[in-house]
C-alpha cells in the first residue's frame, strides 16, 4: 500500500455544546488538517496521485476555514463543532475530487493542538 501525505494549518473559532466545560464559549485553535491517501497501484509516471494537485485541494479548503466562526460555516451550522465533526466535514469536501482515481481511502485528521486530533478515514468508492 501506498500513501501520499500533505497538511495545511487553519486559524478559526468554535463553541462546543454540551457537557464540555469552559470549551462552550467561543475560543480558537491553530488547527492542523492533514490528508493522507492511500492506494495499492501506482501509475505509469510512478506516482501514486500528484501531490500538488492534492496540496492545492487542502490549502483550498484550510483557506475557506481561516479566521472564521466554524459555527456559522455552511455544513458545519447546527453541528457541535467538534473535531471529529470537522474531520468529517473535510473529509466530505475533499473526497468527491478523488474518487475514481484509482486511489482506496483518504484519511483526514484535524488536529487541534500539538498534542490532540480526531480522523475520519474512509474508502473511496
């Protein structure tokens, strides 16, 4: 198996609800969005995917989140912002570009701090 690895970092607001303590105020986080996909085949130029169009998709949708309110984004409204609903928001955004690619699965982590992240991985139907 195979894997291409790129990330992008994201300045953005949230409040969680729920039994989350002082997190259901609004507070930021730098956050991490890392894409890995995965595929046992590669082509003839002996890459799996190309990397650059891969980065640009991620850059893409970490600038679509940067210095915003991921409260009031579309897709994530009425949502409890957590990270592992935001993995699953990104991993929905990037998958439809890759399916049909030859490729197996994407994973998406989205960290918020160095030391904490939620992933969404899934096959690429």
């Amino acid at each position: 198996m195979y894997e291409v690895y790129v990330a992008a970092r994201f300045e953005a607001a949230h409040r969680l609800t729920g039994d989350f303590g002082p997190a259901t105020r609004t507070h930021g986080h730098t956050y991490r969005l890392e894409a890995i996909i995965r595929g046992e085949t590669l082509k003839d130029d002996g890459t799996l995917f190309d990397i650059g169009e891969l980065k640009g998709a991620v850059d893409e949708l970490a600038a679509s989140l940067h210095y915003r309110d991921l409260d009031e984004i579309p897709g994530l409204t009425g949502t409890n912002t957590t990270a592992e609903n935001v993995a699953n928001f990104c991993w929905e955004r990037l998958a439809p570009a890759l399916r049909s690619r030859g490729l197996d699965s994407l994973a998406v982590r989205v960290w918020e701090s160095p030391e904490v992240y939620a992933a969404r991985e899934d096959l690429l139907d």
